[in-house]
C-alpha cells in the first residue's frame, strides 16, 4: 500500500491517563488504613492513546483524534502524546468536560482498574472532519464499547473511510456491560479486526477460538487474535498462521495488546505477507511488557526487528 496521504495513521479514541500503583500488597483497606506501594507511575493511559504511541514509535506518521478536558490530566496526555511524536492537533479540548482517568492496582502481572469516564464516552463521530479521514491511509479505532457517544456514527464513518481509499481497523476491547451489541455493523466496513481471544468469543457466542476464528472470518476480510502469553493467531480468506509470544520478564501487560495492534498496522500498511505482520504485532506486544505502563518499552522498529531476524524472520522492507 502507497502510503502517501498526509498521515499513515490516524486513531480515533480515548485520551486519558493512568494512575499505576504497583507492589505486592497493593489490595486497600477501608477504615482508613493506609498502605504503602511500591512504584507509582502517571503515564499515557487509554487503548487508543497507547496504539497511538506504538504506531508513532515504529515510525509510522501517527495522528490522534478524541476529546479531552481543559485541565491538568487533558494538557498532560496532550504534551506527553507529542512528546512520543503523535499528532494531536486534530484533538478536542473542551472546557466543559474533566478529562477521564484510570487508577491501576498492578501486582505482578495481575492488575485492577478504576476509571473514571469523563469524557472518554463523548467524542461523536460529528466531531471528526471528513478532510481529516480522506488525510490518512488508516484509520483505527479502540475501546469500542466505551465510546458510547461514537458508536451511532462509526459505521458510516468507516463505510466513508473505504469509499475514500482509507482502510480501517478495530478493537472493540472488553464489554463492560457483557452486551456485545452493535459490533456487526462496524465489522461489514472494517478491513482489519484486532480482538483478543475472549473478546473473539463473546462477540460470535462460540466457547472455543477455533469456532470464533472462522465466524469472525465470514464478516471481516482479516482477523488477528492476541492470546496473550500463548502468542497470536490470524486469518485471512483460507490462510491461517499463528506465532508464539517472545519470552520476555513480565513487568506489567497493561498496553500490550495496543502495542500489538500497533505492529500489526505497520507491517499492514507496507504490504507485509501475513505471517510477517503478525510476527511484527506479537514482538511489540511482548516487548512493551517489559515495563510498568502501556508505552515506555514500546520498541522501535529496529529493535522489533532484531528480535524478528533472532527468529528466522528476515527484518528488511
């Protein structure tokens, strides 16, 4: 694919950050009892914010459309996204909104999650310019089911997206109300799907991913699935290939998945067979987890590279 619009990337999404308080006996207690952690860390938060990050860092010209609040979280995703090279000009600020955020309890590799909403859920498929579509080769979108303000609009939006020459991805992330609904119609005007296992489940009803992989199949050309420590699997037509995960120290898995994605839609966007993408997506993924917060190991290029030609997999364009 010739990537010669204004941007290679450009995701719709949530911007917040997180809060992440880390140690081994991170659980509260009520009654006013005060604990003690370990590391605490203010970082970009947010499925699409961190892609974003990933797809900047990769070296993929990144620019990022959502909505936050005329305060301190909002000026701080604003600065912290362009310092890692993504375009946030396309983003709205609005006063009359508080900028949502998410308190992360992390031990090891298990983690709980507070968030409050803000304006998570407030960005409108109105608030996104046609121009601004017709400027980007790709488009994607993250936390699907949070952006309830979004979903009416985002099949149009994709279906415009393609008919302008603008691909599209998706991650709908996890249901919070376990509803699943609505996702079918985005599907039929999306050319790239990025769930994870139990999301691939739910959303075709089916136990088993073996089941999930090829119902997905009939509704979207190509699916790649994250299973975590297992690696990931993809399909496109009647072409299946699955990778393991790099064996990396955990530190934190917050994020991987949108590194994952990240990955993915490099390798995507310059016309990488699909064992090559997928191979691409599951370094980024096992890399960022090196880390506390969804972006600080988030590797370059030449790094996931590296670990790519460590595999038998050659690394040149």
């Amino acid at each position: 694919m010739a990537l010669s619009k204004d941007y290679d990337l450009l995701v719709i999404g949530e911007i917040n950050p997180d809060l992440i308080l880390a140690g081994d006996e991170i659980e509260p207690a009520f009654g006013q009892v005060e604990k003690l952690v370990d590391e605490a860390a203010l970082t970009i938060g947010a499925s699409s914010a961190i892609m974003a990050s990933g797809a900047a860092r990769l070296g993929l010209r990144t620019a990022i459309t959502g909505l936050v609040g005329d305060d301190l979280f909002g000026h701080f995703m604003l600065d912290a996204l362009a310092a890692r090279g993504v375009d946030t000009t396309h983003v709205v600020v609005d006063s009359a909104r508080r900028t949502g955020f998410s308190v992360i309890l992390a031990r090891g590799s298990d983690r709980a999650i507070l968030t409050y909403v803000g304006a998570i859920n407030a960005l409108e498929a109105r608030h996104i310019p046609d121009g601004l579509i017709r400027s980007a080769s790709h488009v994607h979108v993250g936390s699907y089911f949070l952006q309830t303000a979004l979903r009416p609009g985002l099949p149009r939006l994709f279906q415009h997206a393609q008919e302008w020459g603008t691909t599209t991805s998706l991650d709908t992330n996890w249901d919070p109300q376990a509803s699943w609904e609505g996702v079918d119609e985005v599907l039929r005007h999306t050319s790239l799907f990025l769930p994870n296992e139990a999301e691939a489940c739910s959303l075709t009803g089916e136990e088993e991913l073996a089941s999930a992989l090829p119902a997905l199949a009939e509704r979207v050309p190509l699916v790649a699935v994250k299973q975590g420590a297992r690696g990931a699997i993809a399909r496109f037509r009647d072409e299946v290939v699955q990778v393991e995960a790099l064996p990396v120290e955990v530190r934190d898995t917050v994020g991987a998945g949108d590194s994952f994605d990240a990955g993915y839609i490099y390798g995507y966007l310059h016309g990488w067979s699909l064992e090559r993408c997928l191979r691409l997506a599951t370094v980024c993924g096992s890399l960022s987890a090196r880390a506390h917060g969804g972006t600080d190991a988030q590797p370059t290029l030449a790094e996931a590279l590296a670990y790519m030609q460590e595999d038998g997999i050659e690394g040149e364009r």
